[in-house]
C-alpha cells in the first residue's frame, strides 16, 4: 500500500529532526567533554607552576646575584621551565586519565578472580618493569660502574663497566618486584607494617657493618630512585585497590605502605649484591 504524498514529506521531515537533535546532542556531550578535559588540564597546569616557581626563582636568584652571571643566561632557565611546565601538566594528566584507574582496576579484578599466583605474579612484574628502565636508575648504575671501575672492584673495560651496571639495575629491580609481592602479601594476610619495616631496617644496619664500603651509598641511593613518577602511581593504585577489593581490608589503613617496601628491599639487595660481588 502506498502512502501518500504528504505523509512521505511528514515522515522524511521527522526523521532529519530526529537526526539533528541527535547530531545536536552529541555535539553537545563533545563540547561538555572537551570542557571538562581544558578544566582538569588547567588546574594541572596551575598547580605545576605553583611547584616549579619556588625552583625557578633560587636558581635564577643564585646564577644573578650570587654567581654574578648575565641577566641574559636566565633566558635558556625559562625556557626550560616552560618546556618542564608543558611535560608536567600533562604527565600528571595522564596518570588521573589512566595510570590510577588502571591499577586500582587491575587490582580489583585479580582479586576477585580469585588467583594468588597471577595476583602476586602482576605485583612482581609491575615493579620489576617499572624499575628496570627507570632512568634515575640507569645514571645511578653508569655512574657507581665507572667508580667500581676506577677503584679497582671491577674490569675497567665496557664490557665490565655495562655487566655491572646491567647487574646493579637487575638486583635493584628484582629488589621492588619482591618487594611490591610482599607488600600485596601483608595486605592480603593483615600483616603488621609497622614491624616488617622495623625489622627491615635493623636488617640494613646489620648488612651495613659487612657489606663492602664502597657499596654502602649506592644502595642507600638506590633506595630512594626507585620510587619514580611512574612506580608511585601504579603501585600505589594497587595498593588502594587491592585493599578496597579484600574483604575486611580498609583502603585507607590498609592500602598505603607498598612505596616503603620499594624503598627499603633495594638497600638491601644492592649491599648482599656488593658482597657477593666482592667474594667473587
């Protein structure tokens, strides 16, 4: 049966209406989320030169005042203020855009699947691929294989300068892999953080007494490189999201502790690495 005429026209003219509203809202949500996106990147921005301002003025102040320098040297000091503002601004953008969500999301997933293994396995391997190509880690490791290198501990060729410092970054990211497993573990078994530090620590002194000299302020260091503006987000995602998905757990209480355990494993990895290293 054919329609008539008119009702063809009221038809196709009701279908582009309904096409444009469509197209109107979804204009619409698009505006909204590029809103929301300019915001968040703005407040980032703002807080970014709030925290590189106070760094900017001393240095200028010291290459002026103190060291007597032309005016004209703070010229390359802006710039790279400005380039480090445009990198910081959107780094910490993409870690509430992904890095947070994803690891409080992974977390909250392998422990509803139920599996210990890939739960502690995902723990090791997050901190072990987070470490091993830190970039704090790799100057670290080059530097102390130069030193071990002129001291006489190691060949001072490149080939005994690049094995040993491949075997620092190795010992010191096997030392945040097992460290985040054991910081899932206490979440998991409601373990005291308060004495596994404790005892960590007494642990360091120990191995500080006989463990080689020359080791002693390389693994102290090598403490504190770990904890990178990438390992601290996603462990601490993890962390947060873990607790948040054990039952009986409080994120708050709970969640938080994993950054102490990833610096405290590397001193002491790094020091039996110096003493294995010596006995060789």
């Amino acid at each position: 049966m054919r329609l008539p005429a008119q009702n063809i026209f009221y038809l196709a003219c009701n279908r582009g209406k309904q096409v444009s509203s469509i197209y109107a809202r979804q204009r619409d949500l698009n505006r909204t989320a590029m809103k929301d996106v300019l915001t968040s990147l703005s407040r980032d921005a703002l807080e970014s030169l709030r925290d590189l301002t106070p760094i900017v003025v001393v240095i200028g102040v010291f290459q002026v005042l103190v060291l007597g320098n032309p005016a004209s040297g703070l010229t390359p000091l802006l710039a790279g203020g400005l380039l480090v503002l445009v990198g910081l601004t959107l780094f910490i953008y993409g870690l509430k855009l992904a890095l947070f969500p994803i690891g409080e999301r992974l977390a909250f997933a392998l422990a509803n699947k139920g599996s210990a293994f890939w739960l502690l396995t995902f723990a090791f391997l997050l901190g072990f691929g987070t470490t091993i190509a830190e970039p704090a880690l790799l100057a670290v490791a080059e530097e102390a294989s130069r030193v071990a290198a002129m001291g006489g501990a190691i060949a001072n060729t490149p080939d005994g300068r690049a094995e040993y410092a491949f075997l620092l970054r190795l010992s010191v990211a096997t030392a945040v892999g097992v460290a985040i497993v054991l910081g899932v573990l206490r979440i998991i078994a409601a373990w005291s953080l308060p004495f596994m530090i404790i005892s960590g620590y007494l642990l360091v002194i120990l191995l500080t007494t006989i463990a080689p000299p020359e080791i002693v302020g390389i693994a102290y260091d090598s403490g504190a490189v770990t904890t990178s503006t990438v390992t601290v987000p996603l462990v601490t995602a993890l962390g947060v999201g873990l607790a948040g998905a054990v039952r009986g757990r409080n994120p708050m209480l709970d969640g938080f502790g994993l950054i102490a355990f990833a610096s405290l494993t590397p001193i002491l990895f790094v020091m039996l690495f110096g003493i294995l290293t010596q006995w060789n």
